[in-house]
C-alpha cells in the first residue's frame, strides 16, 4: 500500500479477519493427517498405487519440526510418491532432513525458542497491523527500526 501498488480500500476489504495458524511443530497431532491427505492426492494426480507407510516413517514425519510448514509437506508427499518405487514408504525414503532429526515428539521448547517464536508472532501480527511499515512497526514493538530489520533478517 505504501508504494502504490496494492491499493488501500481493496487491503480493508480483504483485511476483515485475523486468523491466527500456529506452526506445524505446535500442532504436531495435525501433521500425519494432512500428510496422509496429500500423499492421496498426489496417488491420485499420478494415477500410481498407493505404497504402506512403515510406523516408523509417521514418528519420523511427526517428530520433525517442518521449518518450510505446510509447503514442505507437501513437497515431501509428492517427492515420496514419484520417487519411492517400492510398495512401502520406509525411513530410508524420507529427505535427508526429516531422517536425521532426532525422534523426541514429547520435547520441550526452550525458553529461547518460546521468545523466538513469541517475537515472530509478534513482529508479523504488528507489521500486518500497521500495513508492512517497518518505521511504524518499530515504533509500535518499542524497539528501534534497524534492530527490527535485524530481527526480520534472523528470522528468515
């Protein structure tokens, strides 16, 4: 808006409800669900017989912290479902990620990625308010402009 190419009323119109979506390593239960989901539908794009899923693999998948959310699911499904040729989806099959990271689906956070994540929600929530304004941002978070940019920058 504040460049001219996203005009302000048509932002008003669209801006009518906040919905907050936490990540999928705070709502892990949701992962093999929508994982399950997109494999079906990639099965079904390709026409290719649907392969088991060894128990291990949904520990693996559950226990990993999907930093790239939803879009690397579903990348990830369908990297499964036409590169796997065997009848059964194994550990071995999964991207290098997935399969090294440690099985601890009961991990607590750290208090330094509470304020991670607290300071993400919180910097984004305010730049949505506030139209991407990174002055106004700044002034709103208490903090000042360059360190708001440091901040963005880290996390990326």
């Amino acid at each position: 808006m504040n460049e001219g190419s996203f005009r302000e009323d048509l932002y008003y119109r669209l801006n009518v409800i906040h919905i907050t979506i936490p990540p999928l390593r705070k709502r892990r239960e949701d992962i093999p669900i929508l994982f399950a989901h997109y494999l079906k539908l990639y099965y079904e794009k390709y026409k290719i017989n649907e392969k088991s899923i060894a128990d291990s693999v949904l520990e693996r998948i559950k226990s990993y912290d999907w930093p790239g959310n939803i879009r690397q699911v579903v990348n990830t499904a369908e990297q499964l479902v036409t590169l796997v040729d065997g009848k059964q989806i194994t550990v071995n099959d999964l991207p290098d990620a997935v399969r090294s990271q440690p099985l601890s689906i009961n991990k607590k956070p750290s208090l330094k990625s509470e304020r991670v994540e607290y300071e993400r929600d919180a910097i984004h929530r305010i730049l949505t308010e506030v139209g991407g304004n990174k002055t106004k941002a700044a002034k709103r978070l208490g903090i000042h402009r360059t360190t708001l940019y440091k901040k963005l920058n880290e996390l990326e």
